[in-house]
C-alpha cells in the first residue's frame, strides 16, 4: 500500500504539493477551532439551542457563498482566492472572543463559513486541473487523509491548550484561556499562507459567454442525482456530529483534554481509513465503497445512541468516523467523475451548498432536540437520513457503469465476510 502511495505522490506536480502542506496546516488550525468553538460558547453560557442557532448561521454561509463562490473561480486566479478566504477567517476567528452578546458570534460564525466555503470549492477542480488520471485517486485520497492527520494532532493539542494556557498564564477563569486559544488558531490559520504564496500563476480558463448562459450547457438532471444525496447527509450530520464534543461532555462528563484526546483516536483510524479506501476502490469501485462503507457505519451510530458505556461510545465513535470519512475523498472523485470539465466548479459548488444547506437546517433544530428528546432522538434521525443518501446513491447510479452487477454482489460477499 506505502509503495503504490509513493509511486503515485510522485507523479503530483508541485502546485498540489504546495496546496497540500498548505492544506494540512490550514486544517490544524481549523481543527482546533471546531473542538473548543462549541466548548467556548458553552462556557459562555450559551444553551443548547443557542449553540444549535449559532452553528447553523456556518451553515447558511456556507450556502448563499457555493454558487458566487464557483463565479469567483472562473473569473480570478486560485491563489489569490485562498489568500483572500484565509486572511478573512483568521479575522473572525480572532474576532470572536471580543464580542460577548448573542448575536455577533452567529455574524462570524456566518462569515467564517463564507470564508471557508468558498476555499473548500476551489479544492476539487483544483487538483482535477493539477493532476492525472494515474495518480488522481491517490491525490484526494492522500489530501484528505492529511488533513485528518492534521486535525487529529489538532484534537490532541486543543484538548490540552485551554489548561495549558490557564496554567502558564495564570488565568483565573477558564473562558480566558478559550479566548486565547482562538487567538492561537487565528495565528495558525495565518501561517498556513505561506505555501500558498509560492503557488504558480497559471492563466485562468478562458470561459465562453455569460455565466448564465454557460449553466444551460450543463447536465443538470445529472447534476441533481449527485446532490440529493449529498442533502440528506448533511441533514443527517447536522443533527449530532457538530454536538459530538457536547454529547461527551454532557453524557459522560468527560473534560476537555479527554474528548479532545478521543476526538484524535477518531482521527486517528479516520487517517487509515482514508488511506486504506483508494484499495477498496480498486477492488470495487468509486460507487460500491461509498455505499458499502457508508451502510457499515450505520450500527456505530445505534450504539452511540444506546450507549451508557463510556467505552462503548469511543469504540463506536471510532469505528463511525472511520467507515463514514473513508467515502469522503471518493465521493468527491466520483463527483467530478459524473461532470463534465466545464461543470466541476458548479458541481463542487452546488454539491457543498446542498450538503450544508441540509446541515444548517439540522443543526438549528438539533440543540431543541437535546433539551426536550436528548441526544438519543438525534442520533435516530441522523440514521434516518444516512439511509436515505445511500438508498438515493443505488436507485440514481444503479444503471451507472460497472455498478449494477458489481455493487450488489460485491457488497453482498463483503457483508458477508465482515460477518
């Protein structure tokens, strides 16, 4: 496996090597925000239903940003672009300790999901444009299991940085020290710019006509069959893995450098998961490990629910994560796979959109939920809707391709081995 992935890497050019260091230092950053932020806000004393509101105004961000977001793709360099979106979200991460009200952590929030959103878009055509097709699997495999290495040495690292802080800094009071570690991932997120200014120029695409009149030339029935399902997993997402870190601290009162060391056990087996699935892909294919993963990671989210095992829980947390995010980078390739050239950018913008529309909607009802049903009811309804993305996967792309006859009875034999 290490030697196909070596032979593969070094076909990357050096404008995705670049993109990539700059990518797992952005996540590190990145992944320490998402393991304090609801921590912090929770100090704060914000309630379930507040955090629930704040974190699904990232997710409407995300949403009204994809589709301008793919226009600013045609029209300016990449590199400027990324400069531009980390400059801004390093700027509302450092803001948001300033502002102790209800409403300026729900602006930021939004417009930190903008930021980033817009810089998630540019990601897949990026290296579609800035690789081949020997080593393209390889390539978003590789980018993405970086990235969870990244933020599995960020979960570890922000467990301990509140504590730590508090102690080295003499801070009386916890929230201080959650304070400046944002301040720390502002700092962070600034440094990841630094690969991305020795990114090559290259000329834009030169794109014909209006962009209006370009979205008619696209296949959007095609389109649409690779978005719904991708709408009922952010639903389905939305409901309990913003909360995970909530979920621990509230069940099983658990402190924060303990969720944040099992937040980096998750990552841990996530990172060789998403290195292990460009192999399942070879011996199925792009569609059959989406669904065959996807469906093996249902019975964890049961046990999450029914758990009072705080062992239990991590197990499944752990096993959850890993078989869910190994579909992640495939699920992009297949993605650009199913468009044509000219509809990568739209496609990666539409795709994101459609999934954070349907997690922004979650998320905002998911905190009432925890109040009135507990986390139990959330996790049911976070099953509900993973089935239903699989199931529209099979019934949109069973005729896809290799798929019919494969997917079924290569699925078939693996159940039963795993049993």
């Amino acid at each position: 496996m290490l030697k196909s992935y070596q032979e593969n890497i070094n076909h990357i050019s050096l404008n995705a090597k670049k993109f990539l260091v700059g990518n797992a230092l952005q996540a590190f950053a990145l992944g320490i925000y998402s393991l304090l932020f609801n921590l912090y806000l929770h100090e704060e004393g914000l309630t379930d239903i507040q955090i629930g509101q704040v974190l699904s105004k990232g997710g409407l961000g995300a949403c009204l940003v994809a589709l301008p977001a793919a226009y600013l793709l045609e029209r300016f360099r990449v590199k400027h672009i990324l400069i531009a979106c980390l400059i801004g979200a390093s700027l509302c991460c450092g803001l948001q300790p300033i502002f102790h009200n209800s409403l300026w952590p729900k602006i930021l929030t939004f417009c930190f999901t903008m930021f980033t959103t817009t810089y998630t878009v540019s990601v897949a055509p990026f290296f579609m444009r800035n690789s081949g097709p020997r080593e393209r699997v390889h390539l978003f495999s590789f980018s993405a299991s970086l990235i969870m290495f990244s933020q599995l040495i960020a979960f570890y690292v922000g467990g301990f940085l509140p504590n730590f802080l508090k102690s080295v800094m003499h801070l009386d009071l916890t929230i201080a020290a959650y304070e400046y570690a944002l301040y720390i991932c502002c700092a962070l997120t600034l440094l990841s710019l630094i690969p991305f200014f020795t990114i090559e120029l290259k000329p834009i695409p030169k794109a014909t006509g209006t962009f209006f009149n370009r979205l008619k030339n696209h296949n959007w029935r095609n389109i649409s069959k690779l978005i719904i399902p991708r709408v009922f997993v952010g639903v389905g997402a939305g409901f309990t893995i913003p909360f995970l870190n909530l979920y621990l601290k509230k069940k099983f009162a658990m402190t924060t450098s303990e969720i944040g060391m099992s937040f980096a056990l998750v990552q841990s087996f996530v990172f060789v998961g998403i290195l292990a699935s460009p192999f399942i892909v070879k011996k199925f294919n792009l569609l059959s490990c989406m669904v065959i993963t996807s469906t093996l990671s249902i019975p964890f989210m049961f046990i999450l629910a029914l758990t009072q095992n705080i062992h239990f829980a991590i197990f499944a947390m752990v096993m959850r994560g890993m078989l869910m995010n190994m579909s992640a980078p495939v699920t992009s390739n297949f993605e650009m796979e199913m468009v044509g050239e000219h509809e990568q950018n739209m496609t990666t913008a539409i795709s994101y959109m459609g999934w954070n529309a349907g997690w922004s909607v979650s998320a905002y009802y998911a905190g009432n939920i925890f109040e009135r049903f507990g986390f139990e009811t959330a996790f049911y309804a976070s099953i509900f809707f993973y089935l239903l993305s699989i199931v529209s996967y099979v019934f949109f792309f069973r005729n896809h391709k290799g798929v019919k006859v494969e997917l079924f009875k290569k699925s078939h034999n693996t159940q039963g081995r795993a049993a």
